[in-house]
C-alpha cells in the first residue's frame, strides 16, 4: 500500500501514490492516500480519457489536499480500449467499479474510509449504474459533464446523494442531466458552472468543479466514516 514521503525537513507530509493492480480483471490504477485521509474518491473515467489524463490529476491533487484518497483507475485493459462496444458497454463499466470498491474493502488501509465516485462521461453512468446496486457501499457521487440518462432504469434505485455538474454551454448533455435529476429520488443537487463546456476547459471552470465536488465529498464522506 502507499508509503510515506518526507518533506524538506524530514518530517512526513503524507502519502506517495502507488501504482495498483484490481485483480480480477486486471485493471492498472494510481491510489494515493494522503495523511490523515478522511474518505477516498473512486474516478470512473469517460471514453476517451484514463488515468494519466492531466485534467483527472489535477482535480485528484486537489481533493488530496483536501484529506480525501484518490484512485484513478481505467475500467478497461489495454486490449479492450480500441473496443467501441466495451467502451460504452455501461453494464461492463458498472461491474468492474463494483469490483474496484469491493477490492479496496478487503485491504487493510482502505477498509474503513468512505467512498465516494467521481464520473465523467460514460465514466458518470456508470457509477450511477454501479451505485444502484445494494452490494456497492458508495457514499455519495459526483458527475462532471456525465450521460447519467445512459444509467436508464437505475436512476430512480439509486439511494445515495448525488451531484451533477454540468457546464452551462454544454447544452445539449445539460438537457440529459435535467431529465436525469427528475428520475433521482435520493438526495440530489444539479450544479451549472456559467460559460463552461463540456470539458471544462475555460479559464476557472475545472477549478469551479473541484470546489463543487470536494464539498459535497467532505459532507457526505467524512459523515458516512465517522458514522
């Protein structure tokens, strides 16, 4: 599991992430656990992006800073990513993050933290496809540009709150997320970031996202640790 580093002065400033591999099915990941780590977020990545994407490290830093773990993970293997139809294949996606969540309940260090899901994209469905599920144990989830409408049936079983951050002009997958906050019957809130598209690329608006999710994060995390 993750090993300490030392600042300037010898003193420890908390964790180094460790690369990782969930097995089954074999999936690489990068889990960090900072000192006194209060929760841990799971990323469930979209099409197209993984684990090394600066965007996804950069918003995993600052939750870092902020107490909570981080595991970036990509929910294929190498040779199923030029696969289109494991790629959107959202009951795949939501089967390995229950195997992802179930595997870091069995390890000592990760046992007892709060998990919460951080998606995006495909990534967002299916966390919410996962969550729906009884045995999945998350705490709480945030979308960041998602297709939570591709989670379909699942939306209304989902007991967990849950946010939805979408860009205000991202027009057309902020329609899809207002017809998917109407099927949550759990805890939820629809956050629109002005002037930002679907990536978040504008100046201030990934920063604007980070603020969003990390405080709906520390609430509902930290109060599903500490019981």
């Amino acid at each position: 599991m993750p090993a300490r580093v030392a600042g300037s002065g010898g003193e420890s400033v908390g964790f180094a992430g460790q690369e990782v591999q969930i097995t089954p099915p074999g999936l690489e990941g990068r889990l960090c656990l900072p000192r006194e780590c209060c929760a841990l977020v799971v990323f469930a990545h979209g099409s197209g992006s993984s684990r090394f994407s600066p965007r996804n490290n950069y918003v995993a830093s600052a939750f870092e800073e902020r107490g909570l773990g981080t595991l970036l993970f990509d929910l294929l293997r190498p040779d199923e990513e030029t696969d289109r139809a494991k790629v959107f294949d959202i009951e795949l996606l939501a089967e390995r993050l229950l195997v992802t969540t179930g595997w870091l309940g069995s390890h000592e260090d990760t046992a007892d933290l709060a998990i919460g899901y951080f998606g995006a994209s495909t990534g967002a469905a299916a966390a919410l496809a996962a969550a729906a599920e009884e045995e999945c144990g998350v705490a709480a989830i945030v979308s960041r540009g998602g297709r939570p409408d591709l989670a379909g049936a699942a939306l209304p079983m989902i007991s967990v709150p849950t946010l939805l951050i979408v860009g205000g002009q991202d027009t057309q997958v902020l329609a899809l997320n207002r017809e998917a906050l109407d099927q949550l019957r759990c805890e939820k809130a629809l956050e629109i970031v002005p002037g930002a598209g679907h990536l978040f690329e504008e100046p201030g608006a990934l920063d604007a996202v980070i603020e969003l999710a990390r405080d709906w994060f520390t609430r509902h995390l930290v109060k599903a640790t500490t019981g």
